[in-house]
C-alpha cells in the first residue's frame, strides 16, 4: 500500500504560480513512476505530468513549457511548478502513484482567475 498526500492547491490570478507536493508514504521502494494528473468537472482524469524513479518526465502538450516536475527520492515527494498559469488550468489536481497498483491522493484544487 501507498499513501499520498497532497499540498499546495489554491487560489491564483492568470499568470501567477503555484507549487504542487506530493509526499509518498508506505511501500514506496515500489514506486517506479509518480505523476499529476487533473479533471475538470464532468470529465475524466487526464495526465498532467509524470516522472519516473530515474527521472524520465513527459508532460501534457497544453502544459509544455510552463509546468515543471520534479522529485526528491529522498524525501519520496513529488513537486509540480507550475507558472504562467491560464484559467483553463483551473481543475481538481490528483498525485498519482504507480506502484503495482495505481495509487491516488486525495486531490487539490486550482482555481486560476482571469
């Protein structure tokens, strides 16, 4: 089992930033990928970005160039900078984690006002 919890979700003017984390708990030496992915209401979960344990990432076209991941194997914690943010950003955003199974944190959500 995995545990995930996240921080950082709020309220943001258009163009501002904000810093996603995601702290991983339990049988985390099983963790060969972790990733964000958000879903706007009505719809299903779409890949925002993700990261491997050897730091491989791959990102959502609509995010290129503004959304940064990163993660501190350390600490087993997942982070997503995201800057420049639009209001088509605004979404409820989930950590994911994939160990065996697909685990989910609990969501945050992001609200980018214009």
């Amino acid at each position: 089992q995995v545990q995930l919890v996240e921080s950082g979700g709020g309220l943001v003017q258009a163009g501002g930033s904000l810093r996603l984390s995601c702290a991983a708990s339990g049988s985390i030496f099983n963790i060969n990928r972790m990733g964000w992915y958000r879903q706007f209401p009505g719809k299903q979960r779409d890949l925002v970005a993700a990261i491997t344990f050897r730091g491989s990432t791959n990102y959502a076209d609509s995010v290129k160039g503004r959304f940064t991941i990163s993660r501190d194997n350390a600490k087993n914690t997942v982070h997503l900078q995201m800057n420049n943010l639009k209001p088509e950003d605004t979404a409820v955003y989930y950590c994911n984690a994939i160990a065996g199974w697909s685990y989910w944190g609990q969501g945050t959500q992001v609200t980018v006002a214009s």
